[in-house]
C-alpha cells in the first residue's frame, strides 16, 4: 500500500498551486463556524421576528448543533470512501439549500430545517484537513492544518459583529442570503481550485452505524443542549440521557463486530487519539463559555454591576479577538508544530485557556481585561486546535483520516454543547431582577469562569497521557 500511496501522492502534486487549494478549503472553513454565530444576533428578537415561544425559537440554534455533531463523523467516513472533494461539494450544496430556505421562510418550520441543512456543512473542516493529508509534504501540513483548524473558532468570532451588523440595519433574511451567498462561492472555488481524490478507499456505508450513532448523540445532546430549560430530572430530559447513552453503548458493540464500521473504535482507543479526543471537549467547552458569558458581560448596564454597558457591535468586536489571534499565529503553531512537535504545543495551548479564564476571574472590570483574556484564549485554542488533528493524523492510518478528524470534531461539538448549556444554566440561575428584568449577578459569571477553568485543567492534565510518537502506533500513519 505504501508504494501506491506514494504513487498517488505524486499524482496529486501536479495540481494548482497549493496555496491555493489552502486558502479555499480555510475559507469553506470560515463559511462553516460563522453558521454556528449566524443567528445570535437575533436570539432575543426571533421570537417577535418569527411568532413563535422563545422555547421554540432556541431550536433556531439547537438544531445547527444538533446537526453539526452528527453530520461530522458520518460525512468524514464518506469522504474517506467516496472522496473527500465531492463530499465537501454536497456539504456545500446542502448548505446553500438551507439558506435559500431560510432566507424565504417566514415561519420557524422553515427557519429551522433551513438551519438544520447549515449545520451540515461543519463537516468540511475535518474533511479540508484531511485533503491537505492528501496534497500537501509533511514540512507544510502543518502550517495548513493550524490554518484550516483557526478557522473554526475565526469564522464564528469575526462573523460575529458582521452578523450584528446586518442584524441592525438590515431586515433578518439578509443573513441568511448572505450565508447563501458564500456558500455559492465557496462551492465554485472548491471546484475549480481543489483536486479530485485519488487516495479513496472503498467500501461499503455502515447505514446501521449511522443511525445508532445520530440517534444516540441526538438524545445525548437534547439533554445537554435543553436539559436547562425542561428541567435536568425532567422525565423526558432523562429519557433523553439514559435512552441517548444506552443507544450509543449498542452502537459501540455493534461497530466492533461489524465489517466496515462507520469508525473504527479499535483505533478511536489508541491512547493518542482517546486523550486527545476527551480533551477536546474541554477544548469544546473553553472556547464557548468566553462565547457565552464575555458579550453578556460586556453588553449589561454598568449600573446592573455586572457588566460594561457597550453596544452589541463593540462587544462583538471585542469577542472576534480571539478569532483574528488563532489567525495571526496559525503560521507559528505550524512552525511550533515542526519543532517541538503536537503533544507540546497542545499542552500549551491548553495552559493559556486555563491563564486566560483565572485572568478573568481576577480582572472583569475594563475593556482592556476582555481583550487580553480573548487574546490568551485565541493564543490557546489556536494551539490546541492546531494540534490536536495532527496528533491524530500521526496515529491513524490514511483511510481513517477522514472519520477520526470527524470523531475529534464531534467531541470539540459536544464540549461547546455543554458549554452552551451549562453556562445559561448558571447564569439563569442566579440572575436578579433589575426593572422587571433577570439579569446574571457578578458571582454568576464567576462560577462560569472557575467552570472553564476546570475544564481547562482537565484538558490539560490529559496532554501529558498523550504518546510523545504516536506514529509507532500505525504504519500507515501519517510520515514525519
């Protein structure tokens, strides 16, 4: 197989410039994140804009997660068997599909399948990385890896104040052919720039897989995502727990007994990619909790004591921070990457998170604070999410590069899940009313921040029980 792979290898270096296959796949990338901050502008409006309960109105967002974590895997095991170019070609269909829907949709039925379609389309960030596998030398994939991972949390951050933007001036379906828009455009540059696969490895869909696995993460994830708002000891959210954690135990006994499994669980528990994985729903949980509690913060009234009193756009700015720093240093995590190799830089990075929420913690009283803490956190996630795929990448072989990246996204999906829910969950809890409105105390804020903190040291401690040379583990794995 080695000396096909390099022979396929060799095939695909005669293709455009790699630059630019990069830049295109980063920006399908960045159109991917901003789908997840697409609609918070418009959170507290959407029920007047939409007629419908603010119960209703939060599956405008659920849904996009919900999606999200179960398209991911199941679209990263189809690129690896069908070719990963034309799975992010149907991803990005879907996607424009689901905006068009929305964008004509008057109704929330209608907003909520078209936001359904968007949640599809995070798939091509794993996809994206494990083209660059295919195309690019070990001396520049990690550099383009770093890239295509930034965008993840850039296109959500920076998105931000531009959805606002449109939010205030311009009437709400303007997102969503906005969101058409660059998918239109990002389709027509993945196919005129970005090669056809040759290294495809066929076989056959474990239908059976997919459904266990989309039934059980549905449950899982309604009773993380809406545990809050139903009640956690509500019957139907624990129905949803033990129903959403009993299928995915069948799931797993299946896929171990069954030819072509949607993932591979053999290799999903090598130690270099079950640490990894785990961490990274620490890493999942970091990111959203500044996403949650900083604009809130930043957008109270000064007199409520708990926060700076900004406008929405200034607050957004402030929060894109962390995206435009996980940008800036893609180029040096890549460099650190060569150097000092992933386990490093990822126990780095998952320090800064743990430096940047106790800095908080201490110092929340002026702008100046938030923009540090974005800084140590976008210093923090960018190195962690540059890290964490090529610690996978060196421990699995190449057909499984696709669904392993997909698996890692998953667990980042339901860290930033949990995170959601969680961090309304306390901030709702321990709210006061001010002029007939609940608004979170200073101490609500700080029990979120200890909440990253602890995930963050978690993350951390798990870095040191990552393998220093995965490699060894797996042959076919990536070289280097």
């Amino acid at each position: 197989m080695g000396a096909d792979e390099d022979r396929s290898r060799r095939r695909l270096s005669r293709t455009p410039p790699r630059g630019a296959i990069v830049a295109v796949l980063a920006f399908v990338g960045l159109c991917s994140a901003f789908m997840f901050t697409l609609v918070v502008p418009l959170q507290a409006e959407l029920p007047m804009l939409l007629d419908a309960s603010r119960e209703d109105t939060t599956w405008v967002v659920t849904i996009t997660l919900l999606v999200a974590a179960v398209a991911t895997p199941i679209s990263g095991r189809l690129g690896d068997m069908y070719g990963k170019r034309r799975v992010v070609v149907a991803l990005l269909v879907i996607l424009v599909i689901g905006s068009v829907i929305a964008a004509v949709s008057t109704s929330i039925v209608g907003v909520i399948i078209g936001r359904a379609l968007q949640g599809a389309v995070t798939g091509v960030v794993p996809l994206g990385i494990a083209i660059m596998r295919d195309v690019l030398p070990p001396a520049r994939l990690g550099t383009a890896v770093a890239l295509m991972s930034a965008t993840m949390g850039v296109g959500g951050a920076v998105g931000m104040p531009v959805a606002a933007l449109l939010a205030e001036h311009a009437d709400w379906h303007t997102l969503f052919w906005l969101a058409a828009l660059l998918g239109v455009v990002g389709l027509a540059l993945v196919l005129l720039v970005v090669p056809d696969d040759v290294l495809r490895f066929p076989g056959r869909l474990d239908v059976v897989g997919a459904i266990g696995l989309a039934i059980g993460l549905t449950g899982l994830l309604l009773y993380v995502s809406r545990g809050a708002e139903w009640g956690w000891t509500a019957p139907f959210s624990l129905a949803c727990l033990v129903g959403g954690v009993a299928v995915l135990l069948l799931w797993g006994w299946y896929q171990l007994r069954t030819r072509d499994p949607l993932l591979d669980l053999r290799v999903a528990a090598r130690p270099a990619v079950l640490f990894t994985n785990i961490a990274a729903i620490g890493m999942g949980f970091a990111l959203f909790s500044s996403n949650v509690t900083f604009p809130q913060m930043l957008e109270l009234p000064s007199e409520t004591g708990s926060g700076l009193g900004l406008d929405i756009l200034t607050a957004a700015l402030i929060v894109a921070t962390s995206g435009v720093m996980m940008m800036v240093i893609s180029p040096l995590s890549g460099w650190l990457e060569r150097t000092v190799g992933p386990r490093l830089l990822f126990t780095v990075g998952t320090a800064a998170i743990v430096l940047a929420y106790v800095f908080v913690l201490i110092w929340s009283t002026d702008v100046w604070h938030f923009l540090v803490a974005n800084i140590l956190i976008g210093i923090g996630i960018g190195f962690a999410f540059a890290a964490m795929p090529m610690i996978i990448m060196r421990a699995v072989p190449a057909n499984e590069t696709g669904a392993s990246n997909g698996l890692n996204a998953l667990f980042r999906s339901v860290g930033t899940s949990t995170a959601s829910a969680v961090m309304g969950g306390v901030l709702a809890a321990m709210s006061i009313q001010i002029d007939g409105v609940a608004v979170p105390t200073r101490a609500a804020f700080q029990v979120c921040f200890w909440l990253a903190i602890a995930a963050g040291i978690i993350a951390l401690a798990l870095t040191f029980f990552i393998p220093k040379h995965p490699a060894s583990e797996q042959h076919p794995a990536l070289p280097g």
